[in-house]
C-alpha cells in the first residue's frame, strides 16, 4: 500500500470511526452509570461493573472501537504484529486479529491470543537434559507449542444493518476449557437518542473489592439522550440476570453482590447540566503546526455540574438488598419500599457532581506544552448528604463533639486526573479516587485504585491515542485505541 492510498485510508477510517462514536456516546458518561471495564480478562477486552457500585476512573469509558477493531488499526498503521496485554491472573499475552470482509456492510474478524509467559514458563520448567541440537530443539518446542491452554480465539461478526442500525455478534473460545464468552449487541440511532440492547452469556462483571464473577446470562436494555454540555438529559437501563454467579477465580461464591443475584432491575434517571467557562485562551496558537490532539489544544480552566434524581425498581432475589450494602449500617437512606413477599423494591434519591478541569498550553510543541488537571466531585446520594448534615447541625446545636459518621456522609467521591506532556505525542496520565477515613480522631486520605497510563496521540486523525495503562490493584494492563475522549 503506497503512503497516499493509506492516508487516504486513515482518513476514511477517521470519518467513520466519527460517525459510529457521535452514534454511541451517552450523555451522562460513567458519573452515576455502570459502563464497561476495560480488562484483558476477556479476548474483548471488556467487563462490566457490578451494578450499583462505584467505578474506578481510569479504566471506566463510554463507547469506544470494538477490540478487534483496535487491533486491526494498530496492525495496519502503527507497526504492531502483535498487540500486548497482561493480567495477574494469566500473565502476559499477546494478540493478533485477521479481518474477513464478507460484504460491503458485513465483515468479520477472526482475533487469537497466545499466553507467552505461559509458554516460556513450561519451557523453562521441562524436565530432562537440555536438547544437544536444533532439531532436538524444534520438538521440544513444537511439544509445548501443542498445549491447547496457550491459546484462545475469538470470531466476531460485525453487521451495518442501516446506516443508524449495527448487529454485533462475538464468540470467545479459550483452549484451557474456559467457558466460551458470546456476546449479541443491536445498537440502533433515534434522532437525539441512542438505544443499544445486549446479551452475554456468561458475563463477566467485577466488584468494588476487584474480584470478578461470571453470570450465566446477562441481558441490558439502555435508552439515553446523546451528549451535550450543557441541558437536560435523561438515561432508562434494563437489566436481567439468571443463574447462579461464580468466582472467576474459585473460592468460595459467598457473598454475592446484591447486583448479580437473579432478578430485574428498572433503573432511570433525568439530570440537567451546567457548564461554566472560567477563562479561555485567546492566543493564537502556532501557524503552520497542527497540535497533536485537537480536544487538547485550548487552554482554559473550567467547571461543570450535574444535578439530577433516579428511580430504581428491583423484581427477583436481589431486590431485598439492592442498594443495601453491608459496609454501611444504616443502609440505603432514599426513598424505600419494599414488597418482601413478591421480592421487590422501590428505591429513588438524588444526585449530585461537581467538576473542576484546567489545562495549560496547546500540545503542539515539543515539549511542556501540555499540563492537564481534573477533579470530580460526587454525591450519589442527596439523602445521605442530608442526613450527615442534619446529624451535624444538631451536634452543633447541643455542643456536641461531631459525628464522624456523619462527617464521612456529607463527604463526596472524590476522583483527580493529573495530565503532562513527556515529548512530543507521549504523554503521561495518572488517573485515581481520593478517600478520606475518618476513624480514632485520624482523618487519613488514601489513594485508591489508581491507573497509571503512557498516551500517545494519533496527530493524523484529529483525536484520537493509543494507550498503554496499568492498574496496579487490579494488576492488569493493556495497550487500547481510543478516539475523541479527553
């Protein structure tokens, strides 16, 4: 391929990969709904977070290219024969995609993984004098390269039914006798609204304490307005869950979250949001030197806020616990009803998140031309914030020595995102919550679950990075390609 036809080829995909995003986008992006994690744990590259708890900042996204789709790119225009990732649970792997075009509006892709730490380990550890040649080389590897646990492939059929409908249709298949992962996804474009229905089986979804569990079959339905800065919005997700969820790990299945166990779940929210420019740079930026991500290149500092209430309607056995959870006595403060007999609740409360981001240069030179900083604050809870503060008021009042349960109710999540520029497109990312423990008149502030991440932005395309990330909690990390997220 010349390098005109292939730009021209980047460009295309630019456009398209564009118009699928603005597609995909929901307009209240991982404050108060449970999107996908990224992990190696699946040939996807995905998980889903354990609906109801907090998700940690960094791995949490919204839309984004498929996995395959990543990989192709990175196959046919960065160089990269294989793509790397790495889990504590499997060691380091690597992958490789082949795309099979079946028509102008169909094609499939055919993903592998082989586990080369797995391979060179049973390597190392073979028993038996080494080989005294080349030949005896060759068999010995050619012994191990037959260990079917090594190796896991994925086929994944990608359908554009119309140009607002797409079907998604994957199979995971993994050689150490794993339970096959498949996947169905409809995706469909209203005017202003975006609706995807899907169905895994099992799915793979991870708690707040990072254990992961499988649930034989998991079925969604979300309806959401699209992304604005500003304005109301709304967001309605249905949720199914049968069968009994399982450690991925092993261990015991004790203390299930309350968001896997079988059961129905209702859940819809309307917010308004606020965006406030602080100050923005009006110097013109360099002539003739495009910044090396356009979302990246203005200065400024601003704040952003998000009110809102939610509704959630519980049918199964999770609904007595739903929103209950056993770190916090006195429970779920909302709105409450509950129907024991017919296992079912009613729970509704509001929220609240505040934003801070300031940024400084236009990432177009070399070096120090880029310094970002983000903080979130959150209050899932307007009940609970009520409540500390009333609780706080009345030790005031009485003279009384504060609460520190109390103080830790009116306390926000707190999430910060530090950004800068290491040299020319690479760029260093630090993403994490911040928790405040209050306990024997201490108040510790701890970091919790940060993401360490190298970026380095794609200048042809506009917006768009290949990023390299590790979660040392988790003990997980991967190389993913995202376009126009900031």
């Amino acid at each position: 391929m010349s390098f005109k036809a292939g730009f021209k080829e980047k460009q295309k995909l630019s456009v398209s990969v564009k118009m699928e995003m603005k597609k995909l986008r929901w307009a209240m992006d991982g404050a108060f709904w449970d999107l996908d994690i990224s992990t190696p744990r699946t040939l996807d590259g995905l998980s889903r977070p354990v609906p109801g708890d907090p998700l940690p900042l960094g791995i949490s996204r919204g839309a984004r290219l498929s996995r395959p789709k990543q990989i192709d790119f990175m196959q046919r225009f960065m160089a990269a024969p294989f793509v790397p990732s790495y889990g504590a649970a499997h060691g380091f792997s690597i992958q490789r995609v082949l795309t099979i075009p079946v028509a102008e509006n169909w094609f499939g892709t055919l993903l592998g993984q082989f586990n080369l730490q797995r391979f060179l380990s049973s390597v190392k550890k073979s028993e038996g004098p080494p080989p005294d040649s080349a030949s005896s080389w060759m068999q010995m590897l050619g012994k191990h390269l037959q260990d079917k646990s090594l190796y896991a492939l994925s086929f994944c059929s990608d359908l554009l039914l119309t140009p607002n409908d797409t079907l998604l249709l994957s199979v995971e298949s993994y050689g150490d006798e794993k339970k096959p992962r498949n996947k169905a996804l409809f995706q469909h474009r209203f005017p202003k609204h975006n609706l995807s229905v899907e169905a895994v089986w099992p799915g793979l979804f991870v708690d707040k304490g990072g254990d992961y569990w499988d649930v034989p079959l998991s079925m969604s339905l979300d309806l959401a307005t699209v992304a604005s800065d500003s304005g109301a919005s709304y967001h309605v997700c249905v949720h199914h869950n049968s069968g009994s969820p399982e450690r991925v790990d092993g261990g015991p299945s004790e203390g299930i979250p309350a968001g896997l166990l079988p059961g129905l779940a209702v859940k819809g929210a309307i917010s308004f949001r606020k965006n406030i420019d602080l100050w923005r740079s009006n110097a013109p930026k360099l002539k003739m030197v495009q910044p090396f991500d356009i979302f990246l290149s203005n200065p400024h500092v601003s704040t952003s806020g998000i009110i809102g209430a939610a509704m959630t309607a519980c049918f199964g056995d999770g609904a007595a616990r739903s929103q209950i959870e056993d770190d916090d006595p006195q429970g779920f403060r909302g709105f409450s009803l509950q129907a024991p007999a017919v296992k079912s609740a009613l729970l509704a409360d509001v929220f609240a998140s505040a934003s801070f981001s300031a940024q400084h240069g236009n990432f177009q030179r070399l070096f120090l031309d880029l310094t970002r900083f983000h903080a979130r604050l959150d209050f899932p809870s307007g009940a609970k914030f009520l409540s500390g503060a009333t609780h706080l008021a009345e030790d005031y009042f009485n003279s009384q020595k504060p609460n520190l349960e109390a103080i830790q109710d009116i306390c926000p999540n707190a999430t910060l995102s530090l950004q800068q520029q290491i040299a020319g497109p690479f760029s260093f990312r630090v993403d994490s919550k911040v928790a405040v423990e209050l306990g024997n008149q201490n108040w510790n502030i701890r970091v919790d679950e940060p993401v360490f991440a190298i970026e380095y932005a794609l200048q042809v395309l506009g917006s768009a990075k290949a990023v390299a990330w590790y979660s040392p909690k988790h003990q997980e990390g991967m190389i993913e390609l995202r376009f126009y997220e900031t």
